[in-house]
C-alpha cells in the first residue's frame, strides 16, 4: 500500500517511509491511497478478542509490506504491556445508551500513548534494519510530549526533543517531559503557546537542508502511524456493543483531528460508525467550520482542558482533502489561504461531505466544571476536563437508539486542579506512578525562534 500527500506534490511512500517521514515534503500530510476494508465477518470475529490480537487484524493491511506479522505482533505485545489495565481501552457504561471509552490507563495517563508507544516500536524495527538514526522533533500542547518521551525514551538511534509552552502544560504534563534522565530526552520549554510550537516544528520540517542534516522524524499527529494505531479502539469499542450488526455514534474531544480522523478511518474500513462528534473547548474553530464553512483563526485562549486549546488543526486538512475528492491542489489552496490570510472558506459540496459524518458542538468552561460534578453524581465517574467537554457535547447528541459512545482521553488525576475544582475530589496518581513526583526537573527555555531551536537541536543531539 502507498501513501500519498495531501498537497498532491510529493513522492508516494511505503507505509516505513511515511512513518519515518512525518510531514510530506510539499506541506501536506500523508494518507493511505486507498483504504482497506474489513469484511462483515472480519469485524464481528474481533469480539472478544485481546486488545494486542484486535488491533493486529486492523492494524496488519496498512503496514504488511514493511513488517512482517511475527514484527508487527511483537511491537503491538511490547507496546501494551506497561498498561495499567487488562483490557487496555475498557468500556464503561455512564447513563442509558451513553458509553465511554477510557483511554487512559497507558504509561503517561492519556489516550496518546495508545498510539506512541506503537510508533516507538515500529521505529525502534525499521531504524535497526535501515542502520539508520533520527532527531525527533515534537511539539506538545501537553500529553503528546509526555507520551513521546515515554515511548523513545533511551532509545540508542533516536534523540527526542519536545516543545511544550512555557507554563500552560499541568504540573503532570511538565514533570513527566522532564524527569526522564536518559541523555537522549531533551524537553524544550517554548515563550510561546502550542500554535507557536507548532509552526515552529513545520518551520523545521520545510527547512529541507536542515531536515536532511539532522535526519529530521516527526511524532505529530501528523504522523499516520499514529493516526493508524488510534484506529483500533473503534473497532474494540464498537463491536463490544454489537456491531457490525448495529450502528454506533462516538464523539471525540478534539484538538489536532488526529483521534477523530482515526475514527473516520474506522468508518472507512467498514465499521457502522453513524456520525463522529466533534467536542470542542472554547478554542471552537472546528465547531464554527461546520456550522458556517469559515475556517479561521483567532487567538488561543488558555483553558481547563490544555490538550485542546489550539486553532490550528493540523489532522483537518486529511479530513479537507477527503472531502474534497482527493483534490492535492484545492487543498493546497486553502492551506496558502490559512497562511497568509487566516482563514478560508470550505466549498459548499465539501461541506456537505463533512456534515453528513462530522457533527459538532462545544463546552464552555463553566460547562465542562458542571459536567465533571454531575457526572460523578450520576455515575461515580470521575472525568478529566477533557472528557468531561466530550461528555457535555455528547449529551446534545445522543439520539436512541443508536449507542454514543464518548471517548475519555486522559485520566483525571493528569488534571486534578481542574477536577478538584469541579467536585472537592483531587484524584490521585496510579500508584504505579507516584514516585515521579519527587524526580528533579530537567528543561530548556528557548524562544519562539526558528534559527534559535535549530543550533540548539544541532548542539545537543548526539552525533
Ligand atoms: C491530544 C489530546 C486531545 C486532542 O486529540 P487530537 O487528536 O489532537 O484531536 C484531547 N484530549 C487529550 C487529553 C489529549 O491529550
């Protein structure tokens, strides 16, 4: 299977490659040419199995031509086993025909470790056999950070190096990006928020000499394998309540569009996913696109739920290009657009493509601290401020009896000030992961400028 961009101007990959590559060389992002689908009987025979043997049925298709399935079987074995629960996404139930899906029982307490610590692995395997050795440049608005320090953390061939905004990522966040001790961590601390981390990474990205010089990886989102290994927890979750035999609505609390994008993909290779709901904070960019066609920036407002506040939402311009019949150029187009004008607007039939999948809705600050107290009432579930906007948007759009089942993206003790706040409850850490808190710090302050981070990210890696 090919990979191709979405911008349309670059070489097609091998799934190896795409993943080694990150950001496609013309801007755009990397999307499978085609997308396999998983038969009737294929989706109903993943009930009941293990997470590791579900995700190698959905996960095998994509990547068959660079692993063999003795490779791909032990990274997805490895990649689990530091998980704090058997079952590693379980299913609880919260109210009459609403789920939710707890994604946050992995190493870092957030559902991006799902994905992260799978890439570390198919990394760790497609170095090794290329002899080769990368620069991981990642920028975090909190949790992608953590979870790409965990999976690459002492890794011989790889250095990692991770931007987060100075003080707008919770005590947790930080302390787990800078307590590693091993010399190939390297967490950044940007004067900036995680829209500046994020233009600076693609400035790095477009610098093509230095992306060569310093065999340049990318661990974004942007990254399809980790959109790819996020695939999997539709299909577990979604057959455990019957299908392929009855339709299911998710929604998703949403910043980048990388888990939901996961999802469509899901819905791509057959699962009976009815519509994907877009939560978002009050950083709603994603919400107003769907409702009025204009996508435009505004500034980030710092909020409870950090892991969303963004504007610029790198995964939508998979779902754009999509929608737009496979249209590298159109979507080029908007992308120059956002660039140099802050906006575009989405023509009308890609709208329509969008709305027939996406729907959306938004929580208020206010809302989402509400929602955490009457959700511990109510259940005896304490969410996180981000699983508690999914919640909140999720309520707006159930509609029986279709099951929606809402995705819980980081465990509440990530973000007790928020929670405590909310219910008078501070969350403690898993006991597993206690001890951190103590560990001393280790970070960089750098400023919000690209020559700046490049002599650093030449200075400190290691040759
Ligand atoms: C990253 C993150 C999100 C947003 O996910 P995207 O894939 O960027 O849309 C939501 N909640 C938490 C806790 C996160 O860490």
């Amino acid at each position: 299977m090919r990979y191709v961009s979405t911008r349309g101007q670059a070489p097609a990959l091998s799934f190896g490659e795409a993943m080694l590559t990150g950001l496609a060389r013309d801007g755009g992002l990397y999307v499978p040419e085609t997308v396999p689908t998983l038969s009737h009987a294929e989706i109903a025979a993943l009930a009941g199995l293990p997470y590791e043997q579900a995700a190698f049925r959905v996960i095998r298709p994509f990547v068959a031509e660079t692993f063999t399935d003795a490779e791909l079987a032990g990274a997805l074995a490895r990649a689990y086993a530091g998980f704090g629960h058997a079952a590693r996404a379980p299913l609880v139930q919260l109210a009459p025909g609403h789920h939710l899906l707890e994604l946050f029982h992995g190493p870092t307490l957030a559902f991006k470790d799902f994905a992260m610590q799978v890439i570390g692995q198919l990394f760790q395997l497609e170095l090794a056999r290329q002899g080769r050795r990368i620069t991981i440049v990642g920028a975090t608005s909190g949790d992608t950070g953590s979870a790409a320090i965990e999976a690459f953390r002492g890794l011989e061939n790889v250095d990692v190096f991770i931007l987060y905004p100075h003080g707008r990522v919770s005590d947790v966040q930080r302390r787990q990006m800078t307590t590693p001790t091993e010399a190939n961590v390297h967490a950044l601390a940007i004067e900036g928020d995680f829209d500046d981390a994020q233009a600076r990474l693609k400035d790095m990205f477009n610098d093509h000499a230095f992306r060569d010089e310093v065999g340049l990886a990318g661990v974004n989102s942007i990254n399809w394998g980790r959109v790819l290994a996020q695939v999997v927890y539709y299909f577990t979750a979604a057959v455990s309540l019957g299908a392929p035999h009855r339709e299911v609505d998710f929604t998703v609390p949403t910043g980048n569009f990388g888990d939901i994008f996961a999802g469509f993909i899901a819905r791509q290779m057959g699962l009976p996913i009815r519509r994907l709901v877009i939560a978002t904070n009050r950083n709603d960019i994603l919400h107003r696109c769907l409702e009025t066609g204009r996508y435009e920036m505004r500034g980030v407002t710092p909020s409870i739920s950090p892991s969303m506040d963004i504007q610029v939402s790198s995964n939508f311009e998979r779902a754009l290009y999509l929608a737009y019949g496979r249209d590298g150029a159109a979507v080029a187009q908007l992308m120059d657009e956002l660039k140099t004008r802050g906006g575009f607007t989405v023509s009308q039939g890609a709208l329509q493509a969008l709305r027939e999948i996406y729907a959306s809705g938004s929580a208020s600050e206010a809302e989402t601290s509400a929602t955490i107290a009457a959700t511990l009432a109510a259940s005896g579930e304490l969410l996180c401020p981000h699983s508690a906007v999914g919640v909140k948007v999720a309520g707006e759009q159930l509609s029986a009896p279709v099951p929606m089942i809402t995705l819980a993206t980081a465990h509440p003790a990530k973000f007790p000030d928020a929670v405590e706040a909310a219910t008078g409850i501070r969350p403690p850490l898993p006991a597993r992961m206690a001890e951190f808190l103590t560990r001393p710090e280790r970070m960089t302050r750098v400023p919000n400028d690209l020559a700046a981070l490049q002599a650093l990210v030449r200075e400190r890696r290691r040759i």
